[in-house]
C-alpha cells in the first residue's frame, strides 16, 4: 500500500543543517579582558602616546569555579574511568580503568590507537566520508568520573565535517566508523588525540581519552563543498557532481520535514531543484537521472506546501510531476487535496477519481473522496440557506419590508 503522505527519499546521507558557518570559531569566544583604568583618547589624539593595563582572570582560580551545573554533572559521572570497579584486586592483578576498557573493546585503527566499544547500535548505513555530522559527547580522563569536556551539560549538540581536521583524529575516525543513532565509547591514544604536550590545564601531557559519543544525525558534505565554489567553478562542475549535490540537498530537505521545519525543507528542495532545471545536460542517461530525482523533489515540494496549507504551490508541484509521470498516485492525490483545499470540488473529485482508479485499495483516497463529499455538500446545503433567506427578503411587500425595519431598529 502506498504512503501518499510520504516524502521520496532516495538512496542519498546529504548535505549539512545549517549554515556552515557553525563549522567555525564563535566570535564570541575569543578572551576579553578588562582594562584597569580608562583610556585617555585625547593623549591618543596627540600622539603623547598612552599607557594601559589589563586585568587578566587568574587561571588557577577559574578552574576551581564549577564549569558544569552540579546537578546535571552527576548525571553524566562515569565510573568506569576510575579504580572503584578494582578495588577487589589484588595488586598483581590489577588493571588500570582504561586497561580493562580496552579488554571490551576493538580495534578501529591498526596500531590500536583508537578502540571503539558499541553501546547501543544505530541504523542505516554508515556515516559516509566527509559528512556533516551532529553529535553529542561527554570526554573522560583516566581515574576522572567527571567530563573534561561535554556536549550534553553545555545542551549543545556539536556539528562538524568529518576529514577536516576539525576534532582531534581520534574522535574524526571514530565518528566515521558509526550510524545514525548509535552511542559508542573510543579510547583513544594520545597520538590520536591531544599529543605529547596535552592541552593544560585540563588535559595532561601524554593522555590517553575516552569519548562517549552519540552519532545524532549526518548529512553528505557534497552541497557544502559546492557552495564555497566560485561562480564560474559552479558552471564548470560536472554532471556527477552537481547530482551528489543535488541529491544531498534533496536529503538534507527530508532531515528537516521530518524535524517539521517546513519552510527549511522547502528552501533545501528547491535549491537542488534549480540545480537540475538550469544544468545543460549531454545525454539520455544523465536526463533520465535529472528527471528522476526532480520527480522525488517535486513530489516532495508539493507535499510539504500541502502540509504548510499552501495550496496553490502544492498543486503547481504536483502537476509538474505529473509532467513527468502523468499516472503517479501521489501526484495526483496532492493535486486532489490542493484543490480540495480551494475548494475547487469538480476538479478535485476529478483528481481523487484518477487516483483511485489506478489504486483501488488505497483506504487514503477513500476516506479524502467522502471528506470531499460531505465538504461538498454542506457548502452546497449552506448556499442553498443562503439562497432562501435572499429570496425570501425579496418576496416580501414594501408594507412588510418596512415593518420588518422597524422591528429591527426596535
């Protein structure tokens, strides 16, 4: 049975969220200091030159200021980084807390410098190469239950490209290793992560880090890569490029549909869309992978103006499937509902019946068409009231007409 409310998907992972510019430092989170006195603007003025002191925040003490909310810090506590598990040991016996981490875990790297245990198992494919991904994490050292560092008390997910050297190796190859949903734990080497210098004062020279990671989402790095060309790198770009693109825009609109954010899906669909329309294409086969994808992106722009209740554009896309595909099911059940919504009942009808005729099982289009029917036959039982009441005022005698003012200005 078809899912006529579904959005097409494709075989695509897709594009990142947002801006890409969340890739890079926040302005905001440059130092600032505090000047101990004011400036003299006019010595400035007249070149006598001035002198100025900052006041700079002693680090020992902020590091004694609590970083996390307590609370919340409690629950992100993970013991399995400190000796509590091997207190029972003997000493000839004993294991260090990331050795007997290690012995659960397995290799994601040859020289076993970064180790990956599964915690919970994700679903999909892998998370392709150069992907925008969405992560929550909270990092551990050695003999330290609390976080060095966490996504989760800062309620802030973390996006980044994957082989762009924007995280610390370890965490890059890790998170390349994992699917949509799955929560893993790395152990990773110092090499892998924050080398022989550490990065003091909260990670020490020569640690080794354990990151418990939870892969949220990933969208395809194609479209990213595409919007830092130049104009003229674009119109060079090949067929295959532009498609990758295009199907990782097409992606990136499905993420944001699902996460009701109508108008995003709408701007993602349609960029892929000018993609294809304005591209020159060379042969059959590179038309007929156009117009497949354009046939998903239609359909899709139609269902998420129907969603939106913009019935006009939900019909402008469907009937340009329709072009397309003149006996889709789904185009031609949006048409129905877009001018259902009109209510252009004639042709509605005619759409549903289309439909219906070319999937006679399909319960979604029953239930639209007796809608259609009872929505058709109150408007018609309301302009029939409408109707008599007109015809009723206008039989009355200029005598009764008058009485009946005078009773309403009573």
């Amino acid at each position: 049975m078809t899912n006529l409310q579904s959005i097409e998907c494709g075989e695509v992972t897709s594009i990142q969220d947002e801006d890409s510019s969340e890739l890079f430092e926040d302005e905001s989170s440059r130092p600032t200091h505090t000047l101990k006195k004011a400036l003299n603007l006019s010595e400035l003025r007249e070149d006598r030159g001035a002198e100025f002191e900052v006041e700079i925040e002693d680090e020992e003490s902020s590091e004694e200021n609590d970083y996390f909310d307590e609370e919340e810090l409690k629950n992100n506590l993970n013991f399995e980084c400190t000796d509590i598990a091997s207190e029972s040991e003997d000493e000839e016996n004993y294991k260090s807390p990331f050795q007997r981490l290690s012995d659960k875990m397995t290799a994601v790297t040859n020289d076993k410098g970064v180790l990956k245990k599964e915690v919970k198992p994700g679903i999909g494919p892998v998370v392709s190469k150069g992907a925008f991904v969405t992560v929550h994490y909270n990092s551990y050292l050695e003999y330290s239950e609390e976080p060095f560092d966490s996504t989760r008390l800062r309620n802030l997910p973390f996006k980044f490209l994957l082989d762009r050297e924007r995280v610390i190796l370890g965490l890059d190859v890790g998170v390349g290793t994992m699917k949509k949903g799955e929560v893993a734990q790395f152990l990773i080497r110092p090499e892998y992560a924050f080398g022989q210098m550490g990065c003091p004062p909260r990670i020490p020279p020569n640690a080794t880090v354990m990151y418990e990671v939870e892969l949220i989402s990933y969208i395809d790095g194609a479209a990213a890569e595409f919007d830092g060309l130049t104009p003229e790198e674009k119109k060079e770009a090949s067929f295959e490029r532009i498609l990758a693109v295009c199907k990782s825009q097409h992606q990136a609109g499905n993420e944001f549909y699902k996460k009701q954010m109508y108008q995003k899906a709408i701007t993602r669909y349609k960029k892929a869309v000018h993609l294809l329309e304005t591209f020159s294409l060379a042969n059959e086969e590179q038309e007929k992978q156009q117009q497949n994808l354009l046939m998903k992106l239609y359909l899709n722009l139609s269902l998420a103006n129907l969603t939106i209740k913009e019935a006009g554009r939900c019909i402008f896309f469907a009937r340009r499937s329709l072009e397309i595909q003149n006996n889709n099911v789904k185009a031609l059940f949006r048409m129905g509902k877009g001018f259902m919504m009109k209510g252009d009942f004639e042709k509605s009808h005619s759409y549903f019946q289309r439909a219906l005729k070319l999937s006679p099982n399909e319960q979604e289009i029953i239930e639209e068409i007796r809608k259609l029917d009872k929505q058709q036959a109150d408007y018609e039982m309301m302009e029939k009231d409408f109707c008599k009441k007109m015809f009723s005022q206008h039989k009355k005698t200029p005598d009764q007409k008058a009485d009946s003012d005078t009773n309403q200005n009573l």
